[in-house]
C-alpha cells in the first residue's frame, strides 16, 4: 500500500479549508435570498449545502492535523501560530457541526409538515452564521502560519491553554475516557447500522406493504448514532491525531463515511419516496443502487474503522 | 485448565493468534465487529417499534429482523469461538469474560419470546402488549451491557 503521505495531505487540507468558509457564504447567501423571496424550496436547498458543508469541515480539520505534522519545526514557521489556528478551527468545526445537525433536523421535519419551520431555519441560519465567523477567524490565523509578515497573533501562549490540548490530554491520561467513548463509539455504529439497514432492506424490497413513509421516524434514531459517533470519534482524533494522520485506512475510512453521510442526506430529502404514504412506492434502479451503495459504504467504513491497528499503522 | 491449553495448541489457534496474515485474527476480530453491527442494530430497530417508534407499521413487516439475527448471530459464533480458542487460556480464567458472554446470553434469549411475540401477531396488528415493550427495553439495555462488557476486555483482559 503506497505511503499517505506519498499523496501529501497538506495538499489536499489547502483544498478543503475553503469549503467551510466559501461554502458557508454560499448556503448563507442561499437562506438569506429564500428568506427575501419567501421560497420554501429554496430554504431547503439551502439546508441541504449547510448540511453538506458540515460533512465536509470534518476532513478540512483532519487534513489541517495532518499538514501541521507535516509543517511543524520548518524555519519561518511558527508551533504556536498553527496551534492557534487549529485550536480556532476546532470550535469553528464544533459550531459547522452542531449547524449541521439543526439543518438536518430541519429538512427531516419539513418532510412530515410539507414545510421548514421558521423558527428551525432561523436557529440553523444563526448557528451557521457563528460558525461562519469563527472559521474565518481560523482562515484569519492560518494565514499567518505561512505569511509572518501580516503580523500574526499568536504570540507565545502556553501550550497546555489550547483546547485541542485539554481534549488529548483527558482522553489520554484518564483511566476511562478512551475505553468510555469507544464503547459509545460502537453503540452507535449499531443504531446508525440498524437504521439504515431497515430503511435500505425497504428500498431492496423487503417489507414492501409498508408505505415507505412509515419508516421516517427512525431516521432520527439513526442521525443519534451518527451523532454519538461524530464526536466520539472526533474526541480519538483530537486526543492522538498521530495515530490516525499517517494511516491510510483512516483515510479511507473518512471517505466511505463522506458517501454514507451524502447518502444520508438523501435519503433523508428523498421526496418521492417519503412521498408514498399507502405502500404503493417500489424503488427504480438508481434508487436499489444507492441502497446498496449505502450499506457498503457503512460496511466499509466500519471496516477500516476496525482494521486501523493491522493495516498500515499500529496503534 | 488441561482442555483450554489443548484448545489453544490446536493448529486454527495458533494460526489466528500467531499468522501475520491480514486474514487472520485482524479479519476475525473485523468480521465480528460486523456481525454485532447488524445483531444489535436489527434487534434495536425492532425493539424501537415495540416500544412506540414508527407506530403506523404493523408487526408482522419486521419478520426480516429474526433472518438478519439467525445470520449475524451465526458470524458472531463462529467468530467469536475461533477468538476464544486462539487465546483460551487467557478468555477462559478470566471472570470479566464470562459476564460478557452472560450479557450476551442473557440479550439473544430476549430475542426468542420477541420472536414469538411477533411471528404470532395477526398480520395488521399494531398494537404492543406491556410485556413485549417490556422484553423490548431489557433487550435494548442487555445488548448495550454485552457490547460495554465485550468493549473493555480489551482493557480489563487483554490490556
């Protein structure tokens, strides 16, 4: 298997570190003129980018970790200047998330009310808006890294302040928080798994007098194990990034899980299928090949999730 | 103590513990991770509408989740077997192990008057009996345990 680093991941993280900022002005710009022109669809659209961004910030941050390995004791280049801007990057991604998901919760109610609910749409619109400020501050920062001469802030501040920090040194020196999250890491798996297979097993054919429309309020139940994942899994990242930025079943494993999240917005918009209230929907081809596109890519994320210690890199 | 140290000697033992094949203990370990994510996802989703959640879909259409069980189930037997007699000095004298596979014991055997529970619902029935909801939360309770317990072996056991 060729190196990760053959393909350099600082690369691609100079690629991504535009989504959560660009992408945010576009899904803004989105909700702002559906607001103006009172366009119901446009909202949801608008929704469903923020929901995308918010997938998208999770490999901005990771491949940020990774490029700061990579950058780290270069003349001209300043530990606490890239510190600063990841430990910024971290609350920013906090923020994308936590927008990311009332966006979510957004669409899945607009499916059973025909509509977005104002309020929802107001309280994603606002999240989004903080996280748009606190990832441009981090875009802020790590200009700085490379370009001293703007005149950065960082200073010199003390290492054990930032909370990327705090977070590593928890989950490592606590006797429980590793084994803690990784047993919530799997409880997850299994809710988000079992959801899913419901709902694609459906789309395949199985349970077919059931109105598709039935089977909507287990998404939710779903979305809480993807959730608990999300930051389980975040809290590993954050507290050994080095276990993980070298290894190429991670980054595979971030891959199948970018599918299945893309996946799981559309299932979750999926109009003429949620559409079907008296069991009369059956799935047409391209709907079967996502079914099964769904769950391989669960499958394998799971996968490289499991064989991170054997493939590649030892823990 | 005899038995287990037979056990652990046997050719499949030493090669699942020993081979630096990706095919030995690493894929035994993965595939039973999967076979857990589709056990206790089926057994979950199942347990969730027998305690109320999508309401509107009767019983009868979750007969698939005792298939998706009896596959899974098998996976992780077989699996889980061939992990014990690779280390089995180790899994059988330590307590911490056997309460996994009680919990594990104690999740699966509320799946049986589950399964009775809906292969005999009338084929439009929606309504849950008290005592299925019941079944249906210490299931969902037990599964949690099994997989916590199975989790910290490898702190507890194997660290």
């Amino acid at each position: 298997m060729p190196s990760i680093t053959s393909f350099n991941l600082a690369h691609v993280h100079l690629l991504l570190n535009h989504v959560p900022t660009i992408g945010s002005v576009a899904a803004l710009g989105l909700l702002i003129v559906a607001f103006i022109r009172r366009d119901e669809g446009l909202k949801l659209v608008g929704l469903e980018v923020l929901f995308a961004i918010a997938l998208l910030t999770l490999p901005a941050y990771m491949t940020g970790a990774a490029a700061f390995q990579k950058l780290r004791g270069q003349p001209g280049v300043s530990d606490t200047a890239i510190r600063l801007h990841q430990d910024v990057a971290l609350y920013g991604f906090t923020w994308m998330e936590f927008a990311g998901f009332m966006a979510w919760v957004t669409l899945w109610q607009a499916r059973r009310r025909g509509r977005a609910a104002r309020g929802l749409v107001v309280t994603s619109t606002a999240l989004l808006l903080v996280s748009f400020a606190v990832m441009a501050r981090a875009a802020n920062l790590g200009g700085d890294i490379r370009h001293p001469e703007l005149g950065g802030a960082a200073g010199t501040i003390d290492t054990a302040e930032f909370l990327a920090s705090k977070i590593s040194n928890v989950m490592v020196n606590s006797p429980w928080a590793w084994p803690a999250s990784e047993t919530a890491h799997f409880i997850g798996l299994s809710l988000t798994f079992g959801v899913l297979l419901a709902i694609n097993l459906r789309i395949l054919g199985l349970m077919k007098r059931v109105p598709f429309a039935d089977l909507h309020r287990l998404l939710p139940w779903g979305m809480l194990g993807f959730g608990i994942n999300l930051i389980t899994g975040m809290l590993f990242f954050v507290g050994q990034p080095k276990q993980y930025i070298d290894s190429a079943p991670f980054y595979w494993k971030i891959v199948f899980l970018m599918i299945a999240g893309a996946n799981f917005l559309y299932l979750t918009v999926f109009r003429k299928a949620w559409a079907d209230t008296r069991g009369a929907w059956t799935a047409s081809g391209a709907d079967k090949t996502m079914a099964y596109v769904s769950m391989f890519a669960w499958l394998a994320a799971l996968y490289c999730g499991r064989m991170l210690p054997f493939i590649g890199h030892a823990f | 103590m005899g038995l287990l140290v037979w056990l652990e000697s046997l050719p499949l033992s030493v090669w699942v513990h020993e081979s630096p094949s990706i095919w030995a203990q690493p894929t035994v370990l993965t595939l039973h991770t999967m076979g857990m994510a589709v056990l206790v996802g089926a057994s979950s989703v199942l347990d969730l509408r027998l305690l109320g959640i999508s309401r509107s879909i009767p019983l009868s259409a979750f007969r698939w989740v005792f298939r998706a069980v009896a596959i899974s189930l098998a996976v992780n037997l077989v699996t889980g077997v061939l992990l014990f007699m690779a280390r089995a000095t180790l899994w059988g004298t330590a307590f911490p192990f056997l309460i996994k596979i009680l919990l594990v014991v104690a999740s699966a055997a509320t799946l049986l008057p589950i399964r009775t529970y809906v292969l005999q619902s009338d084929p439009e029935q929606r309504d849950v009996s008290s005592r299925a909801k019941m079944l249906a939360m210490i299931s969902i309770a037990a599964w949690a345990a099994a997989i916590t317990a199975g989790r910290l072996l490898a702190y507890t056991v194997a660290g």
